[in-house]
C-alpha cells in the first residue's frame, strides 16, 4: 500500500464520519459545520484524482458561499424545537421509506459492477501541460450540451419559484403606487383653514 492509497483511505474515513455526524446532529449549525468538512474531504478525494477543478469550485462555491449562506440562514431563523421535532416524528415513516429507495437506487447504480476496478482501471497520470479544466469544457459543452442547458433553465425556474414562495402579499407593506403620485393634485393634499382666534388670544 503507497502514500497514496492511505491518503485516500484516511480522507474516505473522514469524510464518512463527518456525513454521518451530519445527519446525525442535533444542532442545526454544527451539522452545516459537519457538512462543510464533508464536502473538504471531497474536494481532497478530487485533487487525487486530478480533478482540481471540480475540487476548487466545491471550496469555493458550496463551501464558501453555499454553506455560508445556510449558516447565516439557520441563525437568523426563530425555529420552535418542539414543533420542528413534532413535525420530524410525523413524516419519520414516510422519510425511512424514501430512504431506503435512495440507497437501494444508489447501491445499484454505484455498485462495483459498475465502478469496481476490473471494469474500470486506474486513472492514469497526466503531465504537466494536462488541464482538466480543458477536457471538462470539451464534454460539457459538446457531448453533453443539451443537458447543460436544460439543467440551466431548471435552475432558472427553482428561482423564480422560490421567490414567488417567499413573497408574500401582506395588507400591513408598504407599497408605491407611481400613477398615483403622479396624477396627484395640490388640493388633494394640501387643505386651506381660517381659524379665528378667540377672545383670549393676544
């Protein structure tokens, strides 16, 4: 076994721990804390493989923005336990279900029948003027430049549909009417009174 290998098994077995430590958190911080050194030992698995690319955009977008972003999110939200956790106990059957036909579904699609090593082989090294970035644009956007672009325009639609989620028609906002401001005249808003004074006014 080389340096390599035990490197691979070390980030693999962190990377586990921090995933189940993740799911199984209490805490909603410290799970978006666990899931952070989750998608590090990821990125650590990518550079292995020569992927820094893939490597340096999960760093930086999931974890330095995606992630940042939950953070803030889950702070800043006042979230009543003992209704979040009566809500966790009446969707734990339906969710163990769902569960258990992700993992079924995973099992069969990333089984070693299909990624063991007597199908595939070792990735091969590259030298220095190799740049997965290059190969990664090449496949992206020719082979699989359908997909790409049906993946963007379903991304656009999540936006739109979580802004319209968000957005809530309450009486008590205040809204700016613009034809209303500008048709607006002076004896609409301004109002002339005499007042008389009385006897004991000097």
């Amino acid at each position: 076994m080389n340096s390599e290998q035990i490197i691979f098994y070390i980030l693999s077995f962190w990377f586990i721990v921090s995933s189940l430590a993740m799911i199984f958190s209490r805490n909603a911080a410290k799970a978006v804390l666990f899931l952070v050194l989750a998608f590090f030992n990821a990125a650590s698995i990518w550079i292995l493989l020569e992927a820094e690319f893939l490597a340096i955009t999960l760093i930086l977008v999931y974890v330095g923005a995606v992630m940042v972003l939950f953070l803030f999110v889950i702070k800043m939200l006042n979230i009543d336990k003992s209704t979040l956790r009566a809500k966790f106990t009446g969707y734990l059957p339906l969710g163990l279900i769902v569960a258990a036909i992700i993992v079924a579904e995973m099992s069969l699609v990333l089984g070693a029948n299909q990624f063991g090593l007597d199908v595939f082989s070792s990735p091969e090294r590259h030298g220095m003027d190799y740049s997965n970035i290059t190969v990664l644009a090449m496949q992206l956007y020719t082979t699989y430049v359908y997909p790409f672009e049906l993946a963007a325009v379903l991304l656009l639609i999540a936006i739109i549909a979580a802004i319209t989620l968000v957005y809530r028609n309450e009486t008590s906002r205040k809204k700016q009417s613009i034809s209303e401001q500008v048709n607006v005249q002076a004896k609409d808003r301004v109002r002339l009174v005499s007042i008389t004074p009385s006897k004991g006014d000097k």
